[in-house]
C-alpha cells in the first residue's frame, strides 16, 4: 500500500434541517486531517448536490463506494417537508414516493446528475405495495451470489424504512400498519440490477432509520451490528448484532446490545428523542484494544448531531467526551465513509482547504 493508499480522513454527507428555508439537499463536510472528532463544511457550507427530480427534497443521504468498479454512490430519501406538499408523516408514510434518488461518481468531487431507483418496482414492472421509502443505506457484500453468476458474486444489500400494504389494499387505508425495515440487492443502484428481498426487521411496531457497521472475528468471521430507531416501545435507538454470514436472511439470530442509545442528549432523557443514526469505524482499526468506533444521534427536533464512541462495540456505545469535538450546528441524518490519502487531497484541494 503506497502513502497515497492509505487510510486518512472521512467524509460525512448528511441534510439541515431549515424550517425557514430550503435545505433538504446534500451537504458534505470533510475531518480535519485524520481527526473524526472534528469535521470542515465543504463549499463553505452551501450544498453539494441538489434533486431536481421527484419532490425536489432529499434526506436521510448515505454514501458507499463499489470495491469492484470503484464508483461511488450517495443515495438519499426523496422528500421534501419544508416548502414541499406539507401532508405531514402519517400521509407521507403511506403515499410518498417509494423512489430513492442517487448521485454516482468516479472521484467523490464530479458527480453525475441524480436518477431514481423505484424500490417498490417488481422485474414484471408491477409494484409492492409501499408507502414511502426512507433512509437508506448498505453493505457491500463480496459473496451474495453464488459462483458462476453473470457479472461477479458482489452485491449491495439495502435497507431501509417502508410501510407495507395488502395487495388488497392500494389506497393504502389500513392504518394498523407500522413502519418496517425492508431489504434488496443492486449491484448499481439501477432498476435493472435491483431485486426486492423482503423484511429485515419486524418487531410488531415501528421501526426505522437503520445504520449498521461490521467487524471481524478471531475465527474469521464477521460479527454484523445494526442500530435502529424503535417507535413503538420505548427502546428509541436499540443496537443488535448476529455472527450470521448472510445476515440479511429471515434466519439470522440477533442479540439485543444496547437499548435508549443517545437518550442522555435529550434534555427530558426521552430514548425517543434521537434518530437517525450513523455508524463508522475508526479506519486505523486492528482489531486491539486502541480499536474504536464513533456513533452520530440526531437529537430532534433541530439540535442535529451528536456523538457517541464505543471502545468494544458488544458493550455498546456511551456520549463522547472530547474538548476538540466540532460538528456544524443542525447537522442532520447522513452517513460516513473513510477516505485515502489520495482522496482527501483531493477533496481539499477542490474546496479550497489544502
């Protein structure tokens, strides 16, 4: 691995929220050097890419990169609450757009003009009954076919929040129905890569806002945690984790981590009171005891982001206590990825920064 290689520095992408204006669009701001406890808003604040398309509003961005070709990807919910129909959650939930809008690009500083990806569209263009899809995000998983498949075994497996409707039921009326956590492959985030798994989280209740980081194991497995927003009994941000290969399947055991994860940042301590999580490893992880990772909470509804770490993620995660600490005020749910050196030079170089 050559100096330009290897690992240095992280690049969040995230919304604001502005009830008075018009935000809902995708800002990027990059670590201070190496620092993830410190974070420089790029293009002096102003975002970096906006949706013309769909409802012209985008949240909830999360940002991933292909290993096999190398492109990267920001994929972000398309809704527009601020300036948009103002139907509110509950209609939102069960009749806004079932499309993801996505932004790809070769060098994390050009980026193509956005598309959709329809997630409730079946291969014989007919369409699940979904209400809105929201906030999601991925994991590259190098083995999700089996051998011999046409274009490689890789995969994205996705997930993210929708309400799931009866067949019978295409006005989506039936309002007993929660929120769940649903999951498909791409390879490209195009429709014509994409397939509908099915449910990934089903707890009777509603959950949403799923963000999930993996680490290996002595054995040579890989232990998969997730952390998701409960609605419905108390838990707020509950964290999970299963040592199943293929742990998107109906199958895979999880064991209950941590529940009411970033309730001390609320000022009446309501575990219902923080969204939107967003995991990352500390990229300089070896697997020893100086191994760290860093949780962001989304304290609703305008405070924004605010951290937590985790020296040994089977005990969960505790609020970060770090004088050097910065993060723009109403920083709101996004997504982080660690960079090269290459790439953070990049990037500076393109603001202004280096």
């Amino acid at each position: 691995m050559t100096a330009t290689d290897s690992p240095f520095g992280y690049l969040l992408v995230h919304f604001i929220e502005d009830p008075d204006g018009y935000a809902e669009k995708i800002y990027m701001d990059l670590s201070d050097g190496d620092n993830p406890r410190r974070w420089i808003p790029l293009n002096d604040g102003k975002p970096i890419l906006t949706s013309t398309i769909g409802t012209t509003g985008v949240r909830d961005p999360h940002i991933i990169r292909n290993p096999q070709t190398g492109t990267w990807y920001v994929i972000a919910t398309d809704l527009r609450v601020f300036g948009g129909d103002n139907a509110g959650w509950f209609e939102w939930t069960r009749h806004a757009s079932t499309n993801l809008i996505i932004w790809e690009s070769d060098d994390l500083v050009h980026w193509s003009e956005p598309r959709m990806l329809d997630v409730s569209r079946k291969p014989d263009d007919t369409h699940l009954e979904l209400g809105m899809a929201w906030a999601c995000e991925c994991l590259w998983v190098p083995d999700y076919y089996p051998e011999g498949h046409e274009g490689g075994r890789g995969a994205f497996v996705m997930y993210w929040s929708s309400t799931i409707f009866n067949d019978d039921d295409p006005d989506h009326t039936d309002d007993g129905v929660c929120c769940t956590v649903l999951w498909g492959a791409t390879t490209d985030f195009t429709q014509q890569t994409y397939e509908y798994g099915g449910v990934f989280i089903d707890t009777g209740g509603d959950s949403i806002d799923t963000t999930m980081v993996q680490r290996p194991l002595p054995d040579g497995g890989v232990r998969t945690y997730r952390i998701t927003k409960d609605n419905s009994f108390g838990n707020g941000i509950w964290m999970d984790s299963t040592d199943a290969h293929r742990w998107w399947e109906p199958d895979a055991q999880w064991t209950c981590v941590q529940k009411h994860v970033g309730a001390g940042y609320v000022p009446d301590g309501n575990p219902g009171g923080v969204e939107g999580p967003a995991v990352f490893a500390n990229h300089h992880n070896d697997g020893s005891d100086a191994d760290e990772w860093y949780l962001f909470v989304d304290v609703i509804p305008s405070i924004g982001y605010q951290p937590m770490r985790s020296k040994n993620l089977d005990s969960g995660f505790v609020p970060l206590a770090s004088p050097d600490y910065y993060l723009s005020e109403h920083t709101k749910h996004g997504g982080v990825v660690s960079l090269t050196k290459e790439e953070y030079d990049r990037i500076a170089s393109e603001y202004g920064l280096r």
